[in-house]
C-alpha cells in the first residue's frame, strides 16, 4: 500500500502504479503531520486532513522557492551585469517575501485588488528608498519597472490549479480574480 497526500493525486495513474510496482495507491491526508492520526482513526481523513494548511513557515518557504527559480530564470545576465543580477535577485526575494509572508493580511484577489495593493506598497517604499539614496529618474524607472514586472509575475504565478480549483492567466487578465 502507497499512501500519498490527496492533492497529489491529478497525474497519478494508480493504475499504472499497482501495474508497475504492485502498490495499491490510496489518498491519505494533506499534510505529513496528521499521517499517525490517519493510521489511528483506520485509514479514514477527517475534514480537517483536507485542509491545507499554509502557515508562515510554509509561506516563507515558497517564496524563497518561487524567488529562487526566477532569479536563477536569468543568472546568465550575472556574466555581463553581475550587480544588476543582484540587485534584480534581491528585489525578486522582497516582492515574494512580502506578497508570500503578509498573505493572509491582503484581500481576495478581486478586480486585480491584491495585486494592485503590494504593487502600490511595494512601489511607495521603493520610490522612497530611492529618494533617500538620491538615485538618478533613469535609476527610478528602471527599479520601479523590475519591481512591477516582479509583481506581475507573482500575481500571474498566483494563478495555480488544485484538483479543485482550476485558474488560468487569461481569467486573471479578464476578470481580475483566480476563480475561473
């Protein structure tokens, strides 16, 4: 017996796994903490094993994730502009550090809501930085366009699926929320 995580479970062909490797496929809870409770209770999810449960510590953790593959999604440029690559790496961590670690603070992503507000917030604190640094307006343009298309990014990257919950770029474009 296979016991995986039930939002595991689009792409899996338990057939073709029992066909294989002679396991029998079966969902367990979402989270690997209330595995031993899900033994106990006899193989059965309680309600709250569906739920997944997305702390801070599990926030963080996919923000330094999300910021480190597109950071890395063009380290080439490290080659030519080695302190462009740091500066834009470092803006990418903040943009997903903040939108990531103050999640639950921001409203639902309605009418492009969410998004607008930390590009609001993160865009008056990187326009005061720069003012107290005394960058040059070409500076100014060049960071606040990074940090926009940062935060597009993420928003865009917010679009994600479950096997519950299917979302798409173009709904997000049209209508402003991830409820298609």
């Amino acid at each position: 017996r296979l016991i995986l995580p039930v939002y595991a479970a689009p792409g899996i062909d338990t057939e073709k796994v029992k066909e294989e490797t002679g396991f029998h496929v079966q969902w367990g809870p979402t989270h690997l903490d209330d595995l031993p409770r899900y033994i106990a209770n006899g193989l059965r999810r309680t309600n709250d094993m569906y739920q997944v449960k997305f702390g801070l510590q599990d926030r963080l953790e996919q923000a330094l994730a999300n910021g480190t593959a597109y950071a890395m999604s063009f380290a080439l440029v490290m080659i030519w502009w080695p302190g462009f690559f740091l500066k834009a790496s470092g803006l990418i961590y903040l943009v997903f550090l903040f939108t990531f670690g103050l999640y639950p603070y921001f409203p639902d992503e309605k009418n492009w809501r969410r998004a607008l507000l930390q590009a609001g917030i993160l865009s008056a604190g990187l326009f005061s930085f720069a003012i107290w640094q005394r960058w040059t307006q070409a500076d100014i343009l060049l960071w606040e366009g990074v940090l926009l298309a940062t935060v597009l990014l993420a928003a865009l990257d917010a679009c994600g699926s479950t096997p519950l919950h299917k979302t798409s770029i173009r709904h997000w474009i049209t209508e402003g929320n991830y409820k298609s």
